[in-house]
C-alpha cells in the first residue's frame, strides 16, 4: 500500500472503506498516527456521508488524562486483500485517522526526501 507525505508533513494512506460488505468502497485518506494505539477514527461529517450505523460507545482516556465517551461505528475495510468488519471511533476533528493497531505486523516506510508512504 502506497500513499504520500502532504504540505504539512503528514504521512498520507488511502483506506477503501464502507458501510456493508458488498457496498462500493470510498477511499478515506487517513492520517498515520502513531500516537494512537487504536484502529481507524473519522470525522462525523465523513461517518454521516458513508452512512455507517452506530455500533457501541466506549469510555477512553485523552493524552491529557480527561475521560470521553467514544462513538463507535461499524464499517468494512480492504486491508492487504481480506475484508474485515470493524469498528471506526467518531471524532469532532478534521482529518481520519489510522493507528498502530492497524500497522501491527507491518512495515511502514515515510520517505520524506520523496514525500512517499510505503506500508507493507
């Protein structure tokens, strides 16, 4: 899987999600966040235009310690030639993200210089 460092210095991966397993994928550009020990989080306003149902809330703990409830949404996501069902974690912020639970026996290359992604 290929994707692209942007103008801010992110790392930048397409992620083909839906809403069912035989639904038409939407490519979610994802932002690799390796402070994150979760799977995939998106912005409500992205959740609401896939059409994903709610699937459970969960309490979590912020870097800076404050407690949140988490919106839980099912989706299906093509990852390296399976389909998974799985969870995506609403979000208020801008852009989705994808975290180490997901890189989790991979390796993730970020060529700055060429401004690649390679995740294998």
């Amino acid at each position: 899987m290929t994707g692209f460092v942007d103008e801010q210095l992110r790392a930048l991966l397409r992620v083909p999600v839906s809403a069912s397993r035989d639904a038409e994928r939407t490519e979610m550009v994802v932002w690799v966040d390796t402070a994150f020990n979760g799977g995939l989080v998106a912005p409500r306003q992205l959740i609401a235009a896939l059409g994903l149902a709610k699937h459970s809330s969960t309490e979590a703990i912020l870097a800076d310690g404050q407690a949140v409830e988490l919106e839980m949404f099912a989706c299906f996501l093509d990852w390296f030639g399976n389909t998974y069902e799985t969870q995506l974690i609403a979000s208020d912020g801008q852009h989705p993200l994808l975290g180490t639970m997901l890189l989790a026996g991979r390796r993730l290359s970020i060529d700055y210089a060429a401004n690649t992604v390679e995740l294998a």
